[in-house]
C-alpha cells in the first residue's frame, strides 16, 4: 500500500477498490468544495454501459496515489444512487476542466 493522500488529489481515472481489495471501477468525479475542504464523495465508473454511482464519502477509506479504497464490498456498488440521482451541490472539476463539466451535462448532469 501507498502512502495516504488527501481526497483534493484525486484524479479522474483512478482505480477504486471495494472493501474486499477488488477492483471495482474507477473515479470519474469528484464531489466536494476544495475551499471549503468539504469532500462529499466520488463518482465511479464500473461499467461502460451503466450509469455512474455516487459513492458518499463516509463509504471512501484510504485514498493513496492511483487508488481509492472504499468501506464498502463490490456487491453494494449496484444498490448505490446513479449519479444522476445524487444530492451533489459541485463537481469538482478534473483535470479535463471544462470537457469534463460538459462531459458531465451530456451524461444528464446540471
């Protein structure tokens, strides 16, 4: 295992792992206010075909560089909210910036 990071260093493409040590997808946002240093959760992508999940923050335990390891097993990935359907106030953006927030409002996003 990696050294701990904190959650304002968490990219766009970084493997998640459930509880289990599985890889279970990978982040494709990041929900909170960095000025604020409020971290609301991730959004991960764990398939091409299905909508993203949110996963809220206090379901996130150890962030390292590249990965991000939940409390939570891979089976409870399919019962959390689509995205779309999550209470999120701001969207960090990533390091695609503006194509990311665009990315974002095409796939049902506000």
């Amino acid at each position: 295992m990696g050294d701990p990071v904190a959650w304002t260093v968490i990219e766009h493409g970084w493997t998640v792992y459930d509880a289990d040590g599985n890889r279970v997808g990978a982040i494709d946002g990041i929900v909170g206010d960095r000025e604020a240093d409020i971290f609301d959760g991730i959004a991960i992508e764990d398939s091409a075909l299905g909508p993203n999940k949110y996963v809220p923050s206090e379901s996130v335990g150890r962030i390292e560089e590249n990965a991000v390891h939940l409390t939570i097993r891979g089976d409870r990935i399919a019962t959390l909210e689509d995205m779309r359907a999550a209470p999120v106030e701001e969207l960090v953006p990533g390091p695609q910036g503006g194509w990311q927030r665009l990315l974002w409002r095409l796939r049902g996003r506000p």
